[in-house]
C-alpha cells in the first residue's frame, strides 16, 4: 500500500511529509509509524540541511498553512493535528452563533498567535451578543464607529472583539461606553467616546440610568436654552455638556446658572408655566413645561 500523508495536512506539505517520513525510516504500518511521523513533523517544521526542499521554502509553505503556530523563539503552540482542532474548533463555535467560519480562517490563525483559546474565544463572542447585538441597534452603530469595527453587522462588531491584543476587561469597558453613547444616540444627542465614558463613571451604568439622564437633557436642554436667550445669559446657549456638569457632576458654575434661569422666568411668569426640574440627588438642574 502507498505511504498517505496525515489528512489534516494541507497538499502543499503532504508529497513533503512523505519524502521526509521514507528518509526518515518510515514505512506503511508498523509500531514505530507514529513516532516517526512525530519526527517527520519535526523536520517539515525546521527542515535539516540537505533536504529536497530549502529550509525556507518549507519553513514558508509551513507558516502559511499553520499560521500563528510558531512563537517567536521558534517553538510551537500546538502539534499539526492539534493545531487543525483548534481551528475547527473555533469554527463550531462561530457556526453556533449563525457566523461562518469559512471567511474566518485568517482571524482563528490571529487567535491563536495571541494564545486566546476556545473558551475565552466562546465567551468573547457570547459577550459581543450580550452586551452589543443583542442591543438596540444604536449601540451596535455607536461600537461599530468608536471602537474599530467596520459596520454594524454581527461579523463586523466582531472584528473588535476577537483582536487578540486586547483583554476581556477592555471589551467590557468599550460596551458599557457604547451602552451611554448608543442611548445617547436614541434621545438624539451625539457624543464621544471619551465623554461617554465620564458620563459611565458618573453612574450611567444601567439601562435606567442612561434613559432617565437622556431623557432628563433631551426635555430640559430646549427649554435652558431658550431662558439663556431669553434673559440675556452670558452664555446665551445650552448643550449636553453644560446639562451634565448639573445634573451629574455637581458643577457649582451650572447649578448657579441653572438656578439663576429658573428664578428669572419664575419672576416673569405666573399660573404654572415653568416647573422645576430636579436630579436623582433631589437638587435643583433646570425647569419643566407644565
């Protein structure tokens, strides 16, 4: 019977494997076959001098088939038939999801290179869906443009999260600022990551938070505005920075100020025009249309 190359070998490498596994004392059957195909795989690897094939050629068709297996002190992070099940491995995971795993090869091989096995793999996928595409939509476009993806399908949000270089903690941190800025995005304000993300360390951190924040601006910042000019406030406009540093970061400056506007029109007005608006704490952030 002719001598077969392993199946998990590519057929760039499997006339090599067979050449290498005869010069190597090899042959069809026998208790040393898988020992000497353990050397064999050793020698495709890295090559000894003399070989059919020059030591480049082959390390190169090697690297292109097992992307990501050789560290950079020349050892391996898996065996050949190793390193296939992980792929395929990280292939059933994606399929699970409804992803396909076939334009996802040259991502697994990234994965591995930066030592991120199936399960943190699995849970950084369950994590994308949890905290980003199982959301509103907004949440999903604001990722998509702060934290590097490029659209707002599932397979795009993705490409952030499988980037091997950056930790769980990370990921956790660019959701929550999506969260605020994709509610943001909702009540129509448009805002920044690093402005969301001071809006997060103030305590937007639930969806209640950020709807009752966004909400709040969305119905007072109008009406603010409309008293700065009205009453020839020195600042004679009012936007969502300016409404936050009220409402959530006890700015003294724009408490007075908001303040100050609801004592001029409540002198002018009469009968329940103007309301006053207060924040979670009860202090007093702007008025209300009644």
């Amino acid at each position: 019977m002719p001598i077969i190359a392993p199946s998990y070998l590519p057929e760039s490498l499997k006339s090599i494997w067979v050449e290498a596994y005869i010069e190597a004392g090899g042959q069809e059957g026998g208790t040393a076959a898988s020992s000497y195909a353990l050397e064999v795989m050793r020698g495709i690897r890295n090559p000894p001098p003399g070989f059919a094939w020059s030591q480049s050629q082959i390390r190169s068709m090697y690297d292109a088939s097992f992307g990501g297996n050789r560290r950079d002190d020349d050892t391996f992070r898996f065996d050949e038939l190793g390193y296939t099940q992980e792929k395929i491995g990280f292939g059933q995971i994606a399929a699970d999801f409804g992803i396909r795993p076939d334009v996802w090869s040259s991502r697994f091989e990234e994965l591995i290179a930066g030592d991120v096995d199936q399960n943190e793999f699995y849970g950084r996928i369950q994590s994308a869906y949890e905290d980003i595409i199982y959301q509103a939509p907004e949440i999903a476009e604001y990722y998509a443009r702060e934290f590097g993806a490029t659209g707002v399908t599932p397979e795009d949000i993705l490409v952030a999260y499988l980037d091997p270089n950056t930790g769980a903690e990370i990921f956790a941190n660019n959701a929550s600022v999506s969260l605020v800025g994709g509610t943001g995005a909702q009540h129509g304000f448009d805002i920044a990551a690093d402005f969301a993300e001071q809006l997060l360390y103030q305590g937007l951190n639930t969806n209640t938070a950020n709807n009752e924040f966004f909400g709040a601006a969305q119905e007072q910042i109008p009406i603010l505005e409309t008293l700065a000019k009205r009453h020839n406030d020195p600042d004679d406009d009012f936007d969502l920075n300016e409404f936050s540093a009220g409402y959530l970061f006890s700015d003294p400056t724009q408490r007075r100020r908001m303040a100050r506007l609801v004592a001029q029109e409540s002198a002018q007005f009469s009968g329940g025009r103007v309301g006053v608006a207060r924040d979670r704490t009860g202090s007093l952030t702007g008025l209300i249309q009644q």
